[in-house]
C-alpha cells in the first residue's frame, strides 16, 4: 500500500491574507490536521471554509498523537500539521513525528509561508548574511544571564522569540550581559494591526520599552547584533583623529556617541579610549 504523505504547513503570523492559496487547498485535500492549539486554528480555517477533522497535537499529548499519525500515514492517508502561527516546529512540537516519517519512508512535504523570525531579520536593519535563532530565552534571570554570556562572542545576529509578561525582564538581563551600546531590535506583532519595529541601543530601547506600556504587550521577536570583530582595542587612524577633534569641542560621552554615528563604532568603546588619553595626558602633566 502507498504511504500518505506528512505536510508541514506554514500558517499567518497574523494577518490572515499571508495565508497562500497552496497551504489553503492542501488543508482542505488531507485526511486529518494536527493544530498546536485547535481552538486557535479553528477560526481561521472556518474563514477559509476547511472543514477538514481537527486533532489536538501540542507538548503534552505529542507521543500519543505522533502514533495515530503515523497509523494513519501508513494506511495511505495524508495528514498536514500547522502551528498556532507561523512555520511548524519552529520553536513548536513536531520535531519526533518528523524524524519518524524520515526513518519510515513516509514522505515530508513542506508547504511554506510565514515565520516570525525571518520575517523580523528581514525589516531588522541588522546583518542577515549570518544569524542564529536562540527560540525563547531561559525563564528565570540567573539562567537567561548564563545564556547569553555563552553568546556574548558570537558574531553573527541574535535572534529570540519572548512573550509579553518576560520581555522587559529579557532586555534587562541582555543589558546587563551584552552592554548598552550592543545594538538590537524587537518586532512586535509582526503584520498585525499595532505592529511595531524598533531598532536602539540596548540602553535605549529598554528605556523606550519601560516608557511605553503598549511596548510590553504581543508577541515579540528580538533582535541582537554579534559582537564586533576586531583584531585588537586601537582605533583606526581616521576615528581616532574624528574623536580628537570631537573631544576638543564637547564632553568625551557626547564626543564618543558622535563619533561613533561617523565611523560605525561602538560608542562604549570609543568612550573609553577617549578616557583613556584623557588619564593619560593627565598623568604626563601632572
């Protein structure tokens, strides 16, 4: 007997018009849909008029589910799995089911569409050639400071999941481990009616957070910049000799924070080197 096929299907992340006409029809064409959340999922399938049976599959139940699924793949029925939004198993269950079809022979056949993270990257402002996505951050703050130093020295984009209730506490511990002049970004219900998109210095955009109640309600994805590679602490010639001239006119913080929107620096680090040449010029003279 031929084996059903097992589709991954992208769902909106918010805005119900992202929903492709390809991922609509396969819903409507398989036996059965595993949804995360299936008083979630409802709605916007009743929208689309897929009358197609529901079945919850989600953390708890996943084990006991994967097998019917796997029964009913086998008879040569096709079941499609989706997500309360977005791709499936990004940071979502499914991860087993999926590896079984492959050991199974049962063919997986992905229907694309929306993802919060790639969708946030690419209106981010940050570099996109290399990223990493972390999920959601730890719950507690001790752990969540201990997992971000360990990426403290990663150079490419950060990219987390939050929730409403954590994400000032995340940006919190970020600050504290990262430094508030690590640029980041946090995308805020992407594609629905009050979506926001905020780029800052961490510094800042805790402060535009703690400010802003609206700031700390949705779903949010959270951006980081890597850490900046460098071959060593000395300026190159030409900021350094834009923060001297800088220096002459205006307090060293201010100095640094616009010579650092000239050259593309850090402006923490451009702050300490022009503090450095102050205690130095100060000890030659004194």
């Amino acid at each position: 007997m031929k084996k059903g096929i097992l589709y991954i299907v992208a769902t909106p992340i918010g805005n119900r018009d992202d929903f492709s006409p390809r991922a609509v029809e396969t819903l409507r064409q398989v036996t059965m849909i595993a949804a995360e959340d299936t008083r979630h999922s409802r709605p916007l399938l009743q929208h689309y008029g897929i009358s197609t049976p529901l079945t919850a599959f989600h953390e708890h139940n996943e084990r006991q589910v994967m097998s019917r699924i796997l029964g009913r793949l086998d008879e040569g029925e096709s079941v499609a799995v989706i997500s309360d939004a977005g791709t499936p198993l990004i940071s979502d269950p499914g991860f087993p089911l999926v590896r079984e079809c492959h050991m199974k022979g049962i063919r997986v056949s992905p229907v694309p569409g929306p993802s919060a993270a790639v969708c946030a990257l690419s209106a981010a402002g940050l570099p996109t050639d290399r990223f990493i996505f972390e999920g959601f951050p730890a719950r507690t703050s001790q752990a969540r400071q201990k997992q971000f130093q360990a990426l403290l020295k990663e150079s490419r984009t950060l990219v987390f999941y939050e929730s409403s209730h954590r994400i000032r506490h995340c940006l919190e511990d970020m600050l504290l481990v990262f430094g508030g002049d690590r640029q980041a970004v946090i995308a805020r219900e992407l594609t629905k009616l009050h979506e926001t998109i905020i780029s800052a210095p961490l510094d800042d955009l805790l402060e535009k957070v703690k400010q802003d109640a609206n700031q700390q309600k949705g779903e949010f994805v959270v951006l980081v910049s890597g850490a900046e590679k460098r071959s060593g602490d000395t300026l190159d010639s030409e900021t350094e000799r834009v923060l001297r001239i800088l220096m002459e006119e205006m307090p060293l913080k201010q100095a640094a924070a616009v010579a650092a929107k000239i050259s593309g620096g850090k402006k923490n680090r451009l702050y300490k080197a022009a503090l450095s040449w102050v205690e130095k010029e100060s000890g030659q003279s004194g």
